[in-house]
C-alpha cells in the first residue's frame, strides 16, 4: 500500500464504514490527521522484568514461557475465563483472562511471551489479570516505549497505534518544514523528520524530549506569530474619538463609592476611547468586584458623544439582569437602555430593531441575537462582550463589523493568570479589577465526604426554614451506568450524580415539602430561562442544577450551593459555582461534596476551601491541571493547543515569543516568500479568526 500524507484511513486494512466514522469523532479522516494526532501520555514498557523481581501493583513487562496449554471455563452466561500459568527460572505467574476467549488458542505451551500488566500477590502465588501478551520474538507493543493516545468508544489504543505505525513510517519524511531556518539553528530545534518520529514512537526518553521540545516550540511560534499580528492590526486601527468627561459626573450616579482598583479600570478605558486607536481591553475581575459598572462607565462616555454601545451577554437571564441594572444607573442621566433577546416577538423585535437603526437607543443590551444580520445601528461606537470566553472571536467580529470601527471592551469572571491571559488573549490589552467592594461577607467553604451527606441536607432544610434559597450542583445530566470505556473497563463516569435523576430522588424522598427545580443545558432556552426566574422570584426552596449556573442569575437571597463530585471539576470553575452565593447581606456557604481520598484532589479542594482570591486559585488551578481548564471546550475561538502545557512550557513559550517578533518586525504581513510557509501555518492554525488577514 503507498501511503501519503493525503490518504483516507478507509484505503487502510480494518477501517470499514463504522470504524471509519468512530475515527471521524476524532478528528481523523486522512493520514496528515494521524501525524498530528499526538499521544497524550507514554507508557515505558523497556524493562523486562522477572516473576519474582517484577515490583508489585504497577504495570511492568515480564517475561515468562506458558507451562502449560490455556483452560478456558464458563462462569455464567456472558462471563468466560481463560486461565494459564506462565514460569521462568524463577516462579510461576497465574494469569486469568476474563472474557477474551481467543486466548486459549493464541497462547501455545512451550512458547516464550512477554506479558505487560499488573502483578499482585495472593498468598505466596503471583497473579496477573487481563494482560497485553506477544511472543518474545514478534514483539511490537513491549520492549518499547509504548505511545498512549486519546481514544473514543469503538476505538482501542492498540487499533491507533497499528495505524499510526505505518503512517510515520511511511510519511514523517513528507511533513513540510515550515519554521525558518535561522530560528531552528537559535533555538537547536530537531529536524521535522525525527520530531514525528520520536513522538509517536520514541527511541528513547532523550529522542522523546527532543521531538516535544520541537514540536512545541512550532506551535507555540505559530500561535504567537498569529496574536501579534492581530494585535497589530487592531493596535495601528484608527478608532473614533470618544472625549473623556469628568469621573464625578458618572459617579454621582453610582449608589456607592468605587474601589480603588474599579477607578483604575475606569481611567484606562477613558484613556483608550479618547486615544484615536482603537479600543480592545479585556476587564478581569472576580465575580462581584464591579465590572458591570466599568462597562456602564464606557457606555456613559459613548452615549455623551452622541455614539451607541452594544453589551453581548451570554445567557438571556444574565442579559435580562444587565438592561435592569444599567437602566436603573443610566436612565437618570440621560442614557436610553434598550434590550433585544431572542426569545421577543417579532413585532418586539422589529420596535426595537427600528429604535436601534433611528439611534433612539443609547446602550443595547441582548444576547447572540445583536449579531443577527437585520440588526443596524445608528452608530455604534462601544462593543461590549461580558464573559469573553463564553463567545468566539469570530462572533466579537460580527458584533464589531457593525460599526465604523467600534471600541471593544471584553469582561471576564474567570481569573486567570497573567501570564496566560496575555497569551490567550493575545489581541488585548488587560485590566484587572483586584478588589472586591468593602462589606462582603466571604463565603465558608467546606469539604465534606458521603458520610456526612445527612447532615448536610439538615443544613438545607434549616436555611431554607430561614426563607433563604440553594443551589445544587450536578456533573451530568443523564446516568451512565450502562457507559462503558473503549477498553470494556466501568465506566469511570458510572458514580457521578446526574441531575435528572438526583432532583427526582431529592423530590420524592428528602425534600417533598420543599420547592425543587431542575435545570440543565439540554433544555430548551426558553424552559431554562423560566427556571431561572422562578428562582430569581423566590418561587423555588432548592435549584438542582448543572453547571449551566456558572454564568447565571444575581439572586442575593441564595445562602448555599452544594456541588456534588467536586473533586472532577477544576478550580476555576468552582470558584464561578461559588460566586452564585453571597451576594446579598446573608452569611452564605459553599459544600464540596466528593467521594475521592485521592491526595491531590483533596488538596485541589482544600485550596478552594482556603482562599476565596480568585487570582491565587487561577494560579493554583493552572500550575495542577494546566490552561485547557479555564476554557472548556474552548469557546473563546482561538487555537487548541495540541501539545503545549502554558504552565510548564513558559520558558518556551517566551523563546517563540521573541522569534514571532523579530520575525515579524524585519516582515509584518509574511509577504516574503522564503515566509510563505509560516503565513500557511499561522492561517491554518487561526481558520476562526480571518480577520488577521484581511
């Protein structure tokens, strides 16, 4: 078979239609997919070890002759079991199968194989269960160090390495090489050629850290190229003159004094809108440290010079929240609020549309739906996004094409780290808001165990018993027992609390006479929107919940949240969770509930427990679990990175930094054509965020 970088993995023995689809759910369709696919870990499986010095309770090779000829017994219906004992000069190791009937006609007695797996002891007799055999003299997945990859249901580590085997083989050798020369020799970079073949198979652990070391420097080279060109873009854009006005005037509106670190804010942002560039600042702040009122302030200056803001918020709840507290602020100075959702009819829509199109509104609130094509404005001088990483870049571009070269002033309640949110948010510049107003009474957090689970449903019914309110939190939405992995392993989401199920237990049998609601994503916008006003109102005792509430409703009179299996959610988000409470004049509280005892998930949830610094978890949270956890599925439109950890790789990260710009100072547009390659990359690798190029 003559394999290129452009052949589809159906022309490969073993992927028919079915096979072929699983794969798709991957991301890989052809060859050039696989030599991208890179292993998320590595299995060292060098070291062959005897029966008796094989250390116990860790996957090790041994090497070992089958005594004998494999038993293979029925237990029951659906349960079979293959038994066989394997000896060297040393001992015996018994080893069962189960479920794998082949083996009693793969395995031969007299034959010599290496078996990788797990030895324990029981009694004076060794044991192995379900191990990965091959004979000592055909060996392909022992004696090696073995690439671990990230798999789907249908589709086995064992199946992706017989296909990316002769791939690399066949095609690491046509992997273009797109870095400059004079970069590879500064930084003694690897070869293209050797980098794909040791991260797939490497020689040794020395080839292995060569080739990452490479490749990741690549993909953080291509990734900072790209964001100092849209920074540039965006930087040498001329903006519109918005002129400043004195900072009194606005907070005489206020009905309390700012924070320091809010006037901080409030000084930038006047300064970008009356510079001549065009504004493009990302506002941090933890959840209650006052943004919404640093976008108020952009749009009173806005709507002062006869121009119109937009706020995009990413829920019609949260949307709905804003239009009140802005037009209660607003309206007294003179400043016309309006708010546009999708959920309006459409002679609301058309109204509002018209008023919008007639500049007789100021400031317009909604949801996605201001990106709709029939939206015009008047004149649109301010772009607002509140909770960035919950919209692409692309979508911030629609909103900002309709206008002439709008300002844009993005709010994140997510507190990440410096470091990162000048990478991630490369095209940005970035304020912190790092107070919180005086007078908050900092949540109480606790971590607590199953055994402590009725006491902690006592605590709910007396709050509520006080006329408070309280979240529960959910990982699923549906049970999964049934689930099970790629491998014919339980499933390892078999014991989380789905939220279906759970709100129906938590109705019929611990609190029928209480108020329950539930709330999940998989309902319909509508329906969770009704939800979440019910709550709001005060109709409901207890929201049983996913974490759909992570960016929800302000709702002062919820005093509790409980979030169940706690231990799989990342820092960061749980701190979103537990700034859903204590936002009004109650004491509030957040329970972490989990089943582990693992060390570094306790550890991971004593830190929430600690601090209620958003700042100092976002650092803790990147520094345990790296940076894929404060963007999920990675909303926010810019590239997934395949390889680089930005926590451990800084020092990298900073060398390609310096590279993109020496590059780019000596070439701004790429336009060269010994450049060429690298403009191809940086496109391919910011597919969603055209508008570099343009």
């Amino acid at each position: 078979m003559d394999i290129t970088l452009n052949t589809p993995l159906t022309d490969f023995p073993g992927v028919g239609p079915a096979r072929s689809a699983k794969l798709e759910k991957l991301g890989l369709t052809r060859v050039r997919d696989l030599m991208t696919y890179f292993p998320r870990d590595y299995e060292d499986r060098r070291k062959i070890w005897s029966i008796r010095s094989a250390p116990l309770g860790v996957k090790v090779c041994v090497q070992a002759m089958a005594a004998e000829h494999p038993r293979l017994s029925r237990i029951r219906k659906g349960m079979e079991l293959v038994k066989v004992k394997a000896v060297d000069h040393a001992g015996a190791l018994h080893i069962t199968f189960f479920n794998q009937s082949y083996v009693e006609r793969a395995i031969q007695a007299g034959e010599e194989y290496v078996f990788w797996g797990v030895v324990e002891e029981q009694g004076s007799r060794r044991t192995m269960v379900n191990p990965i055999f091959e004979r000592t003299d055909r060996q392909a997945v022992t004696g090696c160090i073995l690439p671990v990859y990230h798999l789907t249901a249908g589709i086995s580590n064992h199946l992706l390495c017989s296909l990316i085997r002769p791939a690399v083989e066949a095609c690491a050798a046509q992997m273009p090489e797109s870095l400059p020369r004079s970069v590879r020799l500064e930084h003694e970079l690897a070869q293209t050629e050797f980098s794909f073949r040791n991260i797939h198979f490497p020689d040794s652990p020395e080839s292995l850290d060569l080739a990452r070391r490479r490749l990741t420097f690549e993909e953080l080279f291509y990734l900072s190229t790209g964001l100092a060109m849209l920074k540039h873009r965006r930087g040498d854009a001329a903006g519109r003159v918005v002129p400043s006005r004195p900072l009194e005037e606005f907070l005489s509106l206020l009905p309390f004094p700012p924070t320091q670190a809010q006037r901080r804010v409030m000084e930038e942002v006047a300064a970008d809108l009356g510079s001549g560039r065009s504004m493009n600042r990302l506002v941090q702040g933890d959840v209650g440290s006052g943004k919404t009122v640093v976008a108020a302030w952009g749009a009173y200056l806005a709507a002062k010079a006869g121009m119109q803001t937009a706020l995009m918020a990413p829920t019609e709840v949260l949307a709905q929240q804003h239009a009140r507290s802005l037009s209660a602020l607003l309206e007294p100075a003179g400043v016309r609020v309006g708010l546009l959702t999708g959920s309006f009819t459409p002679a609301q829509k058309k109204r509002l549309r018209q008023a919008i199109a007639q500049g007789d509104v100021d400031l317009v609130v909604g949801t996605h739906a201001l990106i709709s094509q029939d939206v015009e404005f008047h004149d649109l001088g301010l772009m607002v996004a509140d909770e960035q990483h919950r919209f692409g870049v692309a979508q911030r571009s629609a909103l900002a094409a309709k206008g002439h070269a709008p300002h844009v002033l993005v709010m994140s309640a997510t507190p990440i780290p410096r470091t990162l949110a000048l990478i991630i948010y490369g095209d940005l510049d970035v304020s912190v808001i790092d107070q919180l107003p005086p007078g908050r009474t900092p949540v109480e957090t606790y971590v607590v165990h199953e055994d402590k689970r009725q006491r902690m449903y006592n605590f709910v019914r007396k709050l509520v018993g006080k006329g408070r309110q309280a979240y529960i939190i959910c990982p699923a939405v549906e049970d999964r027992t049934a689930e099970d992995t790629p491998d014919g392993e339980p499933s390892p989401f078999a014991d989380l609390k789905a939220v279906k199920s759970y709100a129906q237990h938590l109705q019929d049998e611990v609190f029928p006479d209480l108020r329950l609601a539930l709330l999940h994503g998989k309902m319909r916008p509508r329906e969770k929107d009704a939800v979440m006003a019910a709550f709001a109102a005060g109709d409901v005792d207890v929201l049983v919940s996913t974490t759909v509430v992570e960016v929800g409703v302000d709702v002062p009179n919820a005093a509790l949240i409980i979030v169940e299996n706690a231990e799989r959610f990342g820092l960061s988000q749980l701190h979103q969770l537990r700034g859903r409470v204590g936002r009004g004049k109650h004491q509030s509280y957040c329970v972490l509930i989990t089943n582990s005892h693992a060390q570094d998930a306790m550890t991971r949830l004593k830190t929430l427990a600690s601090t209620t610094d958003g700042f100092k978890i976002s650092e803790e949270d990147l520094k345990l679990r790296g940076p894929g956890d404060f963007f999920g599925s990675r909303q926010h439109g810019l590239p997934q990175l395949a390889l680089a950890d930005l926590s451990g790789d800084m020092r990298l990260l900073q060398q390609a930094q310096q590279s993109a710009r020496q590059l780019l100072q000596h070439d701004p547009t790429l336009s060269r054509p010994e450049n060429r390659p690298v403009l191809d990359r940086v496109r391919q690798m910011f597919a969603d965020t055209p508008d570099i190029f343009n």
